[in-house]
C-alpha cells in the first residue's frame, strides 16, 4: 500500500494538485484538529457502505489521528476497486507536529 508522508502532503496542496482528501475519523475528531483543505469525511464505520460517495479512479488519500484507521480504509478501499489509495503516514498528528504546529495533537 502507498503512503505519503506529511511533507510530501504539503507539497501536492502547494503546487495545486488534484486529489480526494479521506478523512476517516469520526465526526467529533474533526472538531479537535483539521487540515484546512477540502475534505471528505466518512468515519471507516461507514466506509464500507459509502465508498459510492468516492470515484474509483481518482487519487484518494485517506486520513485519520495516527495513520491506523486510514490505513485500514485503504485496503477497504482497494478490495472495493479502487485504483489510487494512499495512507497519510503519521495522520493529522504528524500533520501537527511538522506542518501546522498551531493544532493539537490528541
């Protein structure tokens, strides 16, 4: 499974680059801490009776807190179909630490 760290995310927002930002937290989690990019939030509790709500074919990179659940909504996204999955390394806490130290880390 592909993963991409968060340096490597800040880079692709940068330079503009078009993707499907998954996050897979639940709804309360988003309220803690968030990267301000346009986001699809679907807790992985109902990923898997959700995945309509996401195109197959586009570069999806899912998030969560640590980088655990989003991976396991990669590999839920990948036996669904889908051709371009790939797991935010670290989460929105590594996000906190190295890119927006303004966030809490939970």
């Amino acid at each position: 499974m592909k993963e991409i760290t968060v340096e490597k995310l800040k880079q692709k927002i940068d330079n503009g680059e078009e993707f499907t930002f998954l996050d897979v937290r639940e709804l309360f989690e988003t309220y803690i801490s968030s990267i301000n990019i346009k986001t699809v939030s679907i807790p992985l509790e109902e990923l898997n009776d959700r995945t309509d709500e996401l195109a197959k074919n586009d570069e999806i990179i899912a998030m969560c807190r640590c980088g655990n659940r989003s991976k396991t909504a990669c590999e839920l996204l990948l036996q669904h179909g889908f051709t371009d999955v790939v797991n935010l390394k670290g989460g929105i806490n590594a996000w906190a630490a190295k890119i927006d130290k303004s966030l809490p880390q939970y």
